[in-house]
C-alpha cells in the first residue's frame, strides 16, 4: 500500500473510532484524537494508545503491556495483526469493554 493510501484508510479508520468510543458517553472513558494519534484514558488511571505508523503502513495499538501491530486487509477491508490474527475493531471493542467492565461493540 502506498503512503497516500494508508494515510487516507489510517485516518478515516481513526475518526471512525473516535466517533464511535467518544458516543459510548462513558463517565470512566475520555477519548481524545490529535493528528493521527487516539487516545483513550480510562478513570483509574490506564491509557490506551492507537496511531497511524505512517513509516510501517499500520495502524499501532498499545492497551494493557500489550501491543499489537495492524495491517489493511484490501480482501476483507479489515486491520488484522499479522502475528496473533486480530482483527482491531473486535480488540479494541474486547478491550474497553474489558477496562469499563461492560460489552462494547465498534462497527465497521
């Protein structure tokens, strides 16, 4: 995939999760997106971390000493992490709902 690309499917992908965390309205949940860098702070104090790593063409997660390394699918149209086979809207909606302790569903 070429820079242009990514960085059009890299944003786009990220104003999706934005939106889509930031309307959950959660007390415990402030979602914060600068540039192409999302932030989400949960109230005891744990930050997770999603960008756009423009030099790898992925999309890079950081949530609880784990981090994972998302690559655009073009077949499916998804961010799959090559090593363990996950999918980022479906580890990323795991993962919140885990941390504020309620089902958390992102759509595509």
């Amino acid at each position: 995939m070429n820079r242009a690309n990514f960085s059009t499917l890299s944003s786009a992908t990220l104003e999706l999760l934005d939106g889509a965390l930031g309307d959950l309205e959660h007390d415990d949940l402030d979602v914060d997106l600068g540039g192409d860098v999302l932030t989400l702070e949960f109230s005891d104090g744990t930050t997770f971390i999603i960008n756009a790593h423009g030099a790898a063409t992925q999309i890079w997660m950081a949530a609880n000493r784990t981090a994972w390394h998302f690559d655009y699918q073009e077949s499916s149209e998804t961010w799959v992490a090559h090593k363990t086979g996950d999918e980022l809207f479906e580890t990323l909606s795991r993962m919140v709902g885990e941390q504020l302790g309620m089902p958390v569903e992102i759509l595509r």
